[in-house]
C-alpha cells in the first residue's frame, strides 16, 4: 500500500506484509526500491485537486478535528 510519498512522487512510502522483517522502531515506513507491481484505485475517480483545493480542504478537516467531541470516554479536539 502507497502510504506516502516524497520528492514530488520520486520516492513512495509503502506498508506490506512483508515490512515487519525489516521494520524498525525509529521508521514508520519504508521506501519502495521499486514501483509497485499493482496499483488499485479505490472510489470514485476524480479530477486531480488543485494545490489551492488541498489547502483549503487539510484546513477544513483540522477544523473539523479541533472542534471534535468527547467519543466513548477519549477526549478529542480542543478538550484534548
């Protein structure tokens, strides 16, 4: 699974089955030596969001997280 990337799509960050043979505790996720064999999209196909898209909606879901209430006794957002 493409978890991530970096260097505008050079390196991706992956998860497999596999990770846990070479994982270690100071690195969430391993780069991928190769690009992956299969790719699957899942949902709806969309048009690619513009730079100004992305901002505008990473700022309304860390609105949406800040005003979160308290869920199955854990604290959220801002009573966090």
């Amino acid at each position: 699974m493409i978890t991530g990337y970096a260097e505008n799509g050079k390196v991706l960050y992956c998860r497999t089955y596999f990770d846990k043979d070479y994982w270690n505790e100071s690195q969430d996720y391993l780069e991928s030596d190769f690009w992956p064999f299969l790719i699957m999209h899942f949902g709806e196909k969309k048009a690619r969001p513009s730079d100004l898209d992305n901002l505008v909606a990473s700022l309304h879901t860390l609105v949406q997280s800040f005003e979160a209430e308290c869920s199955s006794g854990y604290f959220q957002g801002a009573e966090a």
